[in-house]
C-alpha cells in the first residue's frame, strides 16, 4: 500500500484547519469519503479535494506535498501512524498528538506540539513561538514524546513544559523554557533573554553559557551519571544529537529560579 | 553412574519456586562496583534466616552497563514478590545508596516492577530529579559525593531456588578443593547464583527437629561424626561434605550449572578423593522442581 498523499493544489486565501486529515480518522476510509470530509478556511468550508489531489491508500502513512505555512493543526490529536509534510506547516502542528510520529521537512508555526502527550515530532527547518508549551490560559504544556526541531525556535520553548524531551539543533529565542515544571530541553545553539523564566522543575541542557537571571545560582562545576543516558537515549535520531562527539557529562549547574521554588537547572556544558 | 572414578547417586535435588530480581550496579570502577555489590548481597544465604538469597552474578564490563562505566550484576531471590522488594529496598537503600559513586539499575524486564530507587527518592528530601528516558523513569538523588543515580523499578520473574549437589569426599581438605573447582566453573553460567559463603555450605540441612521451636536441623545422616551415631548416608571411608546451593532464573539454568559444576569436581575425580555426588531433597513431595542428578550427567 503506497502513503495517503495530500498533494495542495491550489493557494487558500485563509488559513485551514487540517486537523480531520489524521491517521486515526481516515482509517477504513475510501478515497471519495476522504475526498469528501469538510476543512475549515475561514468562514467557508472545503471539500478535500477541492484543496488537494489525493492519492494512495495507506492511511497509516499520510503524506502533504506543495504544503505551506497556513495548513494549521496538521496531526492534532495525532494517535499512531506518521505523517510527512514536505514543505512547511501552519500553526498548532501535532497539537495534543499522543502517539505516532510527524516530519517536516520545511518550517513549522506558532505552538508546535503544544500540550502534546506522545510521540516524536521533528521539524527541519524553524519552529514559532510556544513550541511544545500551554495553549493560553492552560497550565500544562507538553507532557510527553520527542519534540526534534534541526533549526532555530522561537519565544516561550516549552512554556509550561510538563515531561518529555525538546531538542534544539539551532537557537532558542527567549524565556526559553519559562514556568516549566519538569521536563527536558536541550538547546545547541544560543539562548535569549529570561531563559528559565519561572521555572519550577525541569532541565535546560545547553552548549553555551546563556545569559542568566539573577534569580538562578551557581551550583559550580559537576560530573552528572545521567548524562551519558541521556545523550545514550539520542543515538537513533536522524540528528546532531545522535553524534556521540556532542555529548557531555561535566557541567555547571545553576538551580533556579530561584523567585519560585528553585528546583529547576541550567546544565552548561564545560569544555 | 561412575565418572571419572565417583559415584553419581541415583537421587535428585528438590527446589522450590521463588520469586527473583536482577539489579546493576556501576560505579567509577570495578573496585567500588564490586564493594556495593558485595554489600548488598551480604547475610543473604538463606532465606531460612536471611529473608533472601542473594549474589553476585558476574562482573559487567563498561560496554554493558547503561552509563558506561564499571558493573557487577546481582540477582536477589526471596519466596514471595512483597518480601523481595523489601529486601531489594532495604539493601538498595543501605548498601548501594551509601557505597560512593555508585549508580543503581534495572538488570531484568518483567510485566511485574519492583521499586528500586522509587521510595529511596525520598532521600533527596525534595531535592531529588526524575528523569524519564527512552522510556524508563530515572531519580537523582543530591548526595554528599555528587549524585546518586537509580532506576525507578526493576523486573519481579518467576524463579527457582534449592538446586543443589552434594560432595562427598575422603577428606575435608578435598571436599573444599572440590566445592571450589566446581563454583569457579559455575560463576562463569549466567543466571544463577549459589549464596552461600563462597558458594559453599558444610552445614546442609533436614526439615524439622528434635526441638519444636526449630523447623531445620542439621542433615545428620550426611554428619561424618554421626557415622556411628545415627541413620547414616556415608560408607566408612568419608570424612567430609560439602554442599554447593544454586538458585536460577529458570530451571534449565540450574540444569546447566550443575552439570558444569558436578563435572568440574568428577574431572578431580578419586584420585583426588572424591568419592560420590548426592543432592538434598524431601522425598520429592514439597518442591515442583526436580534434578534428577544422573539425568543431568547423562
């Protein structure tokens, strides 16, 4: 069975809601009950087929060709299966996913992977603002899964970051992994401003000395057991973090922050 | 059956089902691994008295541990789950947990999971740091030397403990050269431990006594002293014996070590005083497990 590809074949003037066009949902499926599902642009809904040429059968393996930035809320509520976005992705990509796994080859939006519960969703080029975090008003973001993005992301990194693992090839911008409360979230580039920003448990693993509050104190200089795990846990990513040359397990520790419970760190990698 | 001079009785060891778990211990080397490990399997002969068997399993090399340092691995057997994660708990918690630069891991997968740094976390007295990676639940645990690192759980398997052989020589001196080739041969099996003091027991015992508080008593009719005295087992000319222990994860584990153990003490043969191999049981009406000893060296 070849992958169910959604191939765009034309420009929608308003933003679309993708979320129908699941693994979970399309299962069992013929191509004119899938053509026929309804999307939400705006204030019109569309047929399927009038957005997309639609090919194969795998629904298990969903494939969305020619995609662009404002195909929002690819993957919500993801349960098992894969999709593959070649090209970028709009807003809330893997929203709430619990299993399964999304690629993209391109950029990715605001909220990528917010609250997401499972699963490991990989992003190649850049992600927006509140990867990985709370949906406005909530407070638990992500709390589970893998979040790979190989470029650079945005503000508020995990905001609320509950559990699970983001890794950050490029740079994160600020108040990266601000009011998280447990979690992980590696970054080999640079950090903004705020970085750790009310944070109360949780791990920020960089490469670079960050910019630090004043509300994060040192711990000085440590050799951490759980590290080689940890970078051990990374070998089968498709990713720098899966070079056993990017390890480490001599840091500084800073615990923080410190204006709310303080039990937080920032890992700093020693050379 | 006659190997190499030495008589195999027609007899079996009798077993019991127990309940087992595997855990890893890794520190900066093998010295401080070994000290840990040891400590932690120490008063764990049986579980008469003890409230586990426990050992030492083998030596893990740095390739074959989860954090890539120096390991031993120990298996710990007890008669019942609640018992064995007690004792697990408490030994983790007194001898891993204090030893430095230790790190404690799960060296067995089951379906049922046995705390083993789970409630020890609460040592960090709120300090301590979960870590969930590719899938197992870590803790760190803020001690005086850095961090003390243990997985969450280990596995809880169905096991068998009792395997056993006895070996019965001219002289105690050649009892014990025995009951020592024969455990340097068995250490090498994986799955099995023998727990008693260098693998070794003299003071092999029967069910019940003369006196109603004990329900074990020496094995009289295999007491050398006794050969005049009582019921006895022994012919004349031996003078001492020596019983080797096994417990295994499986019974085709115990199979295995005792027949390279048996062999390892029939290649000393009766040149070297050997004269028989027997095992202990009851009559076979209270342990499922049965090793039948001439079936084994068949």
């Amino acid at each position: 069975m070849s992958a169910l590809t959604f191939t765009l074949k034309t420009q929608p003037v308003q933003r679309v809601d993708m979320s129908p066009l699941v693994c979970q949902t399309l299962q069992g499926l013929s191509i004119a009950d899938i053509a026929a599902q309804e999307l939400q642009s705006g204030k019109r809904k569309f047929r399927v087929d009038e957005l997309f040429t639609i090919d194969g059968s795998d629904a298990q393996n969903i494939v969305i060709k020619n995609s662009i930035e404002k195909l929002d809320f690819i993957g919500k509520e993801l349960d098992g299966g894969t999709i593959t976005v070649e090209g970028d992705a709009g807003a809330y990509l893997g929203m709430s996913m619990k299993k399964g796994e999304i690629k993209v080859s391109g950029n990715a939006g605001l909220y990528a992977a917010c609250e997401m519960k499972n699963g490991y969703l990989e992003v190649s080029g850049n992600v927006g603002d509140f990867l990985g975090a709370a949906l406005p008003g909530n407070k638990m973001g992500m709390k589970g899964g893998i979040i790979l993005v190989k470029g650079n992301a945005g503000q508020r990194v995990g905001d609320h970051l509950r559990r699970g693992l983001i890794l950050i090839e490029g740079n994160a911008g600020d108040y990266c992994g601000s009011r998280m409360t447990a979690g992980t979230i590696a970054v080999m580039g640079n950090t903004g401003r705020y970085l750790g920003y009310a944070m109360r448990r949780g791990t920020l693993l960089l490469w670079n000395a960050p910019q630090l509050s004043a509300s994060f104190n040192d711990c000085g200089a440590h050799t951490l057991a759980f590290l080689p795990i940890l970078f051990n846990s990374f070998k089968a990513l498709n990713s720098k973090f899966a070079d056993g040359s990017v390890g480490f397990n001599r840091v500084q520790r800073y615990a923080g922050d410190m204006a709310e419970i303080g039990q937080g760190e920032v890992l700093v990698k020693l050379n | 059956m006659i190997i190499n001079g030495v008589t195999i009785d027609e007899t079996f060891a009798e077993a019991f089902p127990m309940k087992a778990t595997r855990a890893i211990i890794t520190a900066q080397n093998a010295k401080w691994a070994m000290i840990a490990a040891q400590t932690m399997t120490g008063f764990a002969t049986s579980v008469i008295a003890c409230g586990c068997e426990a050992g030492i399993e083998r030596v893990l090399s740095p390739d074959e541990t989860p954090d890539g340092r120096a390991g031993v691995s120990v298996l710990i057997f007890a008669m019942g789950g609640k018992g064995l994660a007690k004792q697990l708990e408490t030994r983790a918690g007194q001898c891993v947990l204090t030893a430095p630069t230790t790190a404690l891991f799960a060296g067995i997968d089951s379906d049922i999971k046995i705390p083993l740094g789970k409630n020890l976390r609460y040592f960090g007295d709120g300090f301590q740091i979960a870590k969930k990676i590719s899938g197992k639940r870590y803790w760190r645990i803020p001690v005086m030397d850095g961090e003390f690192l243990t997985e969450a759980t280990t596995g809880q398997v169905n096991a068998v403990g009792g395997g056993n052989f006895l070996v019965l020589a001219r002289s105690q001196p050649q009892a014990l050269a025995a009951c020592e080739a024969a455990i340097e041969a068995m250490r090498k099996m994986p799955n099995v431990i023998m727990p008693f003091p260098g693998g070794v027991v003299r003071s092999g015992s029967k069910v019940g006594s003369k006196y109603k508080t004990l329900n074990a008593s020496t094995n009289d009719a295999f007491c050398p002293t006794l050969k005049g005295a009582t019921k006895t087992d022994l012919s004349p000319n031996i003078e001492s014996v020596m019983e080797i222990v096994i417990d295994g994860l499986t019974k085709e584990d115990i199979d295995n070590a005792m027949r390279v153990g048996i062999q390892a003490v029939c290649d000393l043969g009766a040149a070297e005083g050997i004269e028989r191999i027997s095992a202990g049981n009851y009559g076979g009406k209270l342990g499922p497990f049965h090793f039948h000893l001439q079936e084994i060296m068949a």
